[in-house]
C-alpha cells in the first residue's frame, strides 16, 4: 500500500498534478470570464467551474489510478499538496475567487475525502473498491450540478439533480461491480439531498457508497 514508489509513478503524479493544476487555475478561470463575458451572475460562473473540476480533475484523475499506480504512496502526497494548496487561500483570504467561496471549504472536504477513499481502497488491496465511490463524488455529484445550476441557477437540491446523478452512477457502478454498485450508485444518488453544516455531500456521497459496497460484499461473501 504504502512503499517507495516507482519512477513511472512519480512520472504520472506529476503529469496528473499539472493537469488538476492546469484545470482548477487556467481552465477554469478562462471558463469563468467565458461565463462573465455572457453575463451569468457570479455565483452561476462559480458553481459550473466547481463542477468542472470535479469531473475534470477528480473524476478523471480517478479513473486513471487502477491503471498507473500500486501504492497510495505518490497519490498520498498529490492530496496532500492539493489540500493545502486550497486550504491556504482561506486562511489567507485570497481566495481563487472562479471557483473558490467564503462560505464554505467544501472543495477541501472533496480532496481529503478523494483521498481518503483511495487510501481504503489501497489498504483492502481493490482499487476499483475504491474509484466506484470517488467517480459518484465526482463525475455524479458533477452531473447533478450541471442540471441543478442550468434550471435553477443558483445552489439548491432541486431532486431533479439526484435523477441526473442516478442516470450516471447506477449504471457505472453496476458496469464496474455489479448490483453491489448499482445499489451503491441508488442510495449515493439519493444521500446526496443531505447535508449537515460542514460535513456536505463530498463526504457524505462517497463514505455512504463505499459502507454499501463493503456491507453488500461482506454479506455475499
């Protein structure tokens, strides 16, 4: 799980650094001026990039992982500079302000939890255990924004989003691990609605996903 890693792993962390980098401080800020160009309020320009970087960098980060590592080595410290690296502009108070809000962190609970959701996964020695529950978080969630932000413009939990999450995640994690992971993608879709003050749906979707993957497989096996 934990060991030195490879050449070829710190290779592909540098390469998938730059580009979480390139997505959360270029591509998005250029999306969010595209957006203000066009006159959608700031808030709307803001909660699309924060969904951008979510299924551009987490979720497809994240699909890569099975392929190119065997240790959360690398990985491990990728979160951690990617978490003080958002982290710090709150704490500064100068913050990415096209993606970033004063309100909340949450884009903070998404890269701890992205990783430690790997870490488990890693640790039980099935990555893909692991990335079912990270793509819901990133790619689903992702898709719920997108709908929600387009027909209500603004952060809500309008219900048409979860059937948006649910088109994207019951089939995925049934693709990748059968009913247990379409089960799982059904409850995170619909887990999704709640938040409790700082612990938000990056937290809630996946730790939900996985106990129903790792409770599913304990009672088949």
């Amino acid at each position: 799980m934990l060991s030195v890693p490879s050449l070829e792993e710190v290779v592909y962390t540098a390469v998938l650094l730059s580009w979480v980098l390139f997505v959360a401080l270029v591509l998005t800020r250029w999306t969010y001026d595209a957006m203000m160009r066009r006159n959608l309020e700031h808030h709307v320009a803001v909660y699309y990039n924060r969904k951008v970087i979510h299924v551009l960098a987490g979720g497809v980060v994240a699909a890569l992982v099975p392929h190119l590592f065997k240790s959360y080595t690398m990985i491990g410290l990728m979160v951690a500079a990617l978490a003080i690296g958002n982290l710090l502009p709150h704490l500064r108070g100068r913050l990415f302000y096209w993606y970033q809000v004063k309100e909340n962190m949450y884009e903070v609970n998404f890269i701890l939890m992205w990783g430690a959701i790997m870490f488990v996964g890693f640790l039980l020695n099935d990555i893909w255990l692991a990335v079912v529950p990270v793509m819901f978080m990133s790619v689903g969630d992702g898709v719920t924004g997108f709908v929600r932000n387009a027909l209500h413009r603004r952060r809500t939990k309008a219900f048409v989003g979860n059937l948006a999450m649910m088109a994207f995640c019951v089939p995925y994690g049934f693709a990748v691990l059968g009913v247990n992971g379409a089960v799982a993608g059904l409850l995170a879709s619909l887990v999704e609605r709640f938040e409790f003050g700082p612990v938000d749906d990056n937290v809630i979707v996946p730790a939900t996903a996985l106990a129903v993957i790792l409770t599913l497989g304990a009672l088949s096996g």
